[in-house]
C-alpha cells in the first residue's frame, strides 16, 4: 500500500473535512463516490480507490453519493499549487473555456495540440478536457436545483448542457437520479429561494438574479479579505459595507456573454446567532450560460478553495508568524475576476498609495467605463476594458507621463491581442512577458501572476511594506533601513527567510503586510527599471 493511499485511507476513516473536494474516494462494491469525510461507514481498503476529480470518478463508473453530496464541497487549491500543463487546463476548464470554445480553443490557448492535452490530463487525472468540464456542468447544475428556483430548463443551459436530453442523462447518470427528483429530494420542508424564471428563445435577454450558497473551508478570514478589496473599490464598480456582523462586498462584472454583477454576503451566524458561518452568492447575469463562470470567479476572488489548515499549519511553524497565525486563522489572498483590470490596477498602483491608486482609478472608471443598472445597491458601472482603458488613459489619468504611456501601450496590447493574461498562463512565461514591456518591473508582473493565477508561493521581492510588516516583527534583526544598501540586504535577508515558508509564501505575506505600520514609507525601494512599488495596489 503506497503512502499516498495510506494517508488518504486514513483520512476518510477519520472522515476529515479538510480533505473535502481535494480528493474523491471511490467504492468499488457499491459503485458510488464519495467525499472523505462521508459519515457512512468506512469501506474496506480492498474496495477502495481514490481520484483527485469527480471526473474521473465518473469516466470510471461511479455515481455520486447522495447522503455526503461530493460535488457540494468546496475545490481544490491544487490547481494553483500546481504550475504544470494540467493544472494550467483545470483553471481554464473551470472558467469555462471549453464550454465556450471547446477542447479546439482550450489548445490554442495552451499552445499543445488537442491530442497531447488529452493525452497529458488523462493520465494526470484520470479524464480528460471534456469529461472535467462535463463534472463541472454537474456540479453548476446541481447546486442550481437544490438552491434556487430556476426552471429545469433554465438549469440545463445555465450549467452550460447544450440541450435539456443531455441534461438529463448527465445528472441521471453522475447522481443516479433524475433533476426532478434530485430537487425535491433536496427541498423536502423548505421552499426555494428566489422566483422560478425562464427566458423564452429570442427573446431579448433579461438579468436573472440567482441566490446560491457558496462552500469553503474554515477557519476563513472574511473580515480581511473583504476588507483587503473594500479599501480598493472603485465607486460605481465596487461597493462594501463592513460595519454590522453581516459583512457585504459587490462589484459589476464583465463576463463572456454579457454584464453582470454580484453581491456576496458573510453571515458569520446566519440563524439568531447560531450556526455555522455561511457565504451568500447574490448573482446577475444577462445570460444564463455565464452562470458557472461567475460562480468559478467569485471563488477565486475570495479564495474559497484554499486549504487553510494546511497554510496555517506551515506558517505557524516559524516561531515569529506562529502569533500572527493564531490571532488571524484561515488568511487568504484575494484574486481577480478579471485578468485585464487587474493588469491596469498593478500599473496604476505604481509608486503610489492605495488610497491614491483607488482615487485614480475611480476616476477613470467613471470616464471611460459603460453604465451598467444593477439590481444590487452602489453598482452603477462597467470597469472599462483594454480598449477603453488606452482611450481614456492620457486624458483621465493624471499620473506621470511614463506611467500613462505603460498603461496606454500595454492596455492596447491587451486589446490587440499581443499581449495574452489569463487564469491559464504559466506563471513563468506570464512574467516574462509582462517584464519584456517597457515600464513594468519584476514586482509588477509578480503581482499579477500572483492575484490572476492564485500563486500561493509568491513573496514579492522589493516590496517596502513587506519589508516594514518584517521589520517590525523582528524577523530581520537591527538594520538601518534609510540606506540602499542596508534595504537590499534586508530583502536578501527576508527571501532566505522565506524559503521556509514554501509553498505557502504568498499567505505569509499577506501576514506581513498585516503587520506593517500604518505610517510606512510611501517610497518604493530602489530598483533598475521605473515600477517598482511599495504596497499591494
């Protein structure tokens, strides 16, 4: 018996949660899959078999449990630990790429071949492109039966099915039921929340509000990571009230098919101050097939799929984060629902505060980026895209001229096409691509990489708040930091520092950056090219 069946066969006999969604443990006496942590009882170790996918559960003839429910838990942070070609195709096929363009355009992307992606993810996960973005449509679709009221149609093609046949031999055969059934299985003594809706074909499309709830692993940091984006909205795009137990953030969003937007809710005790910590998904979409596109970044947004014991376990392994680590469990590192504006907001940030940076990019935002009428409260805008962006840039943009000319010429290259960021990139070439354009330094691109990708294994280098959060801590001894040459060793120091903390460097940073004193310098530490910077824009 290897090591690896050893740990996981002890984890399901434990029926530890923190393993939910990070493996599947298949049954061969029963023909069914379940989540580790799965209360029925533990099955003999001869007759089991473990996937790292629900995909592959199915392609080898298993159906879903129906008392554990292994598609309602919470993803994998694998996909982002991972920098290899199947990692790289899981972040795409859970944007929806292959629903979209098919495994034709998830290759393009990739730059393989269809056969060798097939061949590659195959053997690495046992299913391929399509069988994963099949098990996704499962998952959409049933947390979309048994959480909202849409029609059985409007679920079909909201979880991205083609027609509703398919639909229905897809859940038949992953959860051994019928749709119908599965939802009101699922409702017996409760009622549905939210209108039931259908939008009839050729009809002008109309917004759709959904209500769904999205899983994640505790502990979990809502107040800092809602926090972390609320001190960055843009007025009109963004909108964040932190002050009651309830704690609220909502943005408006671009997605493939059309505007939208959402509100997410924390409710850390959602009935009368009992029960379990609950997020709330407010969900808008012009189009229905946006659906589990919106949902996959909202998560990544809020780094729901992160493995927050595993982070907090290594981190707090070293003597001077162990404090910080108890005092906020379960930190997370916000994400990006747009690869693009992400692109714009790190070349804003610059050099500059983040208050400056939110007052610049409101700015431009309010200039050049199209109305948008939400349904949800402060949501008035559209962050401008590349080309909008480029446009609107020297006249709206009152930053140095070399900083608006990055933004000009970089935003266009994103619009022309020669410029490529996607949750799908290598980290490496994403860098290098990035740094190869005038006025965008190593920290930049890092930065990105770090909050497009979800990198958990980024500590960005020169980076003066960091290095404030570090100081203060003591994790560098006594040093003189209004000398160049004292700052560089600091760096040095704090990079070797934090080899221990691999893979999970990008958490301890944010730790750090906790740590900082709120009057650090607003200077950038020194550096060969233009943009560096001092704090995360």
């Amino acid at each position: 018996m290897d090591r690896h069946f050893s740990e996981r066969y002890r984890a399901i006999a434990a029926r530890d949660q923190r393993f939910d969604g990070q493996f599947f443990v298949a049954v061969r006496s029963t023909g069914i899959y379940c989540r580790p942590s799965c209360p029925a009882r533990t099955p003999k170790a001869e007759n089991v078999t473990f996937f790292l996918t629900s995909a592959a559960a199915h392609e080898a003839g298993f159906r879903a449990c129906k008392r554990c429910l292994p598609e309602a838990a919470p993803g994998t942070p694998e996909w982002n630990l991972r920098r290899d070609l199947a990692g790289r195709v899981m972040r795409l096929v859970a944007d929806g790429v292959v629903d979209r363009e098919g495994v034709e355009g998830l290759a393009v992307r990739l730059g393989y071949s269809t056969r060798h992606i097939h061949r590659l993810v195959a053997s690495e996960l046992g299913a391929g492109p399509l069988a994963l973005a099949r098990a996704q449509r499962a998952q959409t679709a049933r947390a979309l039966l048994v959480g909202t009221a849409l029609s059985v149609a409007d679920v079909a093609f909201a979880a991205g099915f083609g027609s509703i046949r398919q639909f229905n031999d897809t859940v038949t055969e992953v959860f051994a039921t019928t749709p119908t059934e599965l939802r009101a299985r699922a409702r017996r003594g409760r009622s549905a929340d939210g209108p039931a809706v259908h939008q009839p074909a050729g009809a002008e499309p109309q917004p759709v509000r959904i209500h769904l709830t999205l899983p994640f692993r505790e502990p979990f940091d809502a107040r800092g990571v809602l926090e972390f984006l609320a001190v960055r909205a843009i007025a009109g795009v963004e909108s964040a009230d932190l002050s009651g137990p309830d704690l609220r953030y909502a943005r408006t969003v671009t997605l493939p098919r059309g505007p939208g937007a959402f509100e997410v809710t924390y409710r850390p005790h959602p009935r009368a101050g009992r029960g379990q910590p609950r997020f709330d998904l407010h969900l808008e979409v012009t189009h229905l097939a946006d659906v589990p596109v919106a949902v996959a970044r909202v998560r990544r947004l809020l780094d729901l799929d992160a493995d927050p014991q595993a982070v907090d376990a290594a981190l707090a392994v070293d003597p001077v984060l162990a404090p910080l680590v108890a005092a906020t469990p379960g930190i997370r590192m916000p994400g990006a629902v747009d690869p693009h504006e992400l692109v714009v907001r790190a070349i804003v940030g610059q050099q500059i505060s983040v208050a400056a940076a939110r007052t610049h990019l409101t700015r431009l935002a309010a200039a050049a980026g199209a109305p948008y009428a939400a349904g949800i409260p402060g949501l008035t805008t559209l962050f401008p895209g590349p080309g909008e962006v480029a446009a609107a840039a020297p006249e709206h943009l009152r930053l140095p001229a070399r900083n608006v000319r990055t933004v000009v010429d970089t935003t266009r290259a994103l619009a022309d096409g020669d410029l490529a960021v996607s949750v799908g990139d290598d980290a490496e070439e994403l860098r290098a691509a990035l740094v190869a354009r005038p006025g965008i330094g190593p920290w930049t691109a890092a930065y990105v990489a770090l909050r497009v990708l979800g990198d958990p294994d980024v500590l960005l280098d020169r980076d003066v708040a960091l290095l404030a959060g570090a100081r203060s801590l003591g994790l560098l001894g006594p040093q003189d930091p209004a000398q160049a040459a004292s700052r560089a060793h600091e760096f040095r120091a704090l990079q070797a520092r934090g080899t221990a903390w691999a893979p999970w460097r990008s958490y301890a940073a944010m730790h750090l950056w906790r740590a900082s004193p709120p009057a650090a310098p607003a200077q950038p530490a020194p550096e060969t090219t233009p943009a560096t910077t001092r704090s995360l824009p």
